[in-house]
C-alpha cells in the first residue's frame, strides 16, 4: 500500500520483528536498485571481458561482448553511481 502525505511517498505493510508496522521510504527502494544497477555493471564489465578474450580465438571477431564490456556497462556503472549519490544526498523527511 502506498500513502502519499505531505512529506512524501512512504511504503507502509513491512513487518518489524516484533509483528508492528514499519513505515519505509520509496526512495530507500529506489536507492537499492540504483545500488544493483551499479553493482551489476561492475560485475558485468568483468564478465564480458573475460568472455570477449575467451570467445576470440573460436571466432574471428567477437564485437557484442567487447562493446558491453569496455562502452555499456561503464555507463551503466556511472549511472548507478549518480542517481545513488544524488538519492542518498536528499535529507530523509521522516
């Protein structure tokens, strides 16, 4: 269920441990995707690094795993990063 008042959206329905409601922010779960976002591409550069230098001797030329591995996944890395910083940098209303 998602309440909207005067200080924002707040995601409302977690349970705590001891069985009360918790009231989490939007914004705490749009920060954890930005997070992945970055975490992802990092992984992801490695990833398709190690299997351009593995698929080129099968093939002539593997361009697709050198392009998301060098230009993608570093934008997408950079992205992550700022929306992060920039939703991190926001003072929490709560």
């Amino acid at each position: 269920m998602l309440a909207v008042g005067y200080r924002g959206p707040y995601r409302v329905g977690y349970l705590t441990d001891n069985g009360g409601l918790a009231i989490k922010s939007v914004r705490h779960k749009e920060l954890k995707r930005y997070l992945l976002l970055a975490d992802a591409s990092a992984a992801g550069m490695v990833f398709f690094i190690i299997l351009h230098n593995f698929l080129t001797p099968f093939f002539d030329e593997e361009p697709a795993t050198f392009i998301m591995g060098i230009f993608v996944c570093p934008v997408a890395y950079i992205v992550g990063m700022v929306k992060a910083f920039r939703l991190k940098a926001i003072p929490d209303t709560q």
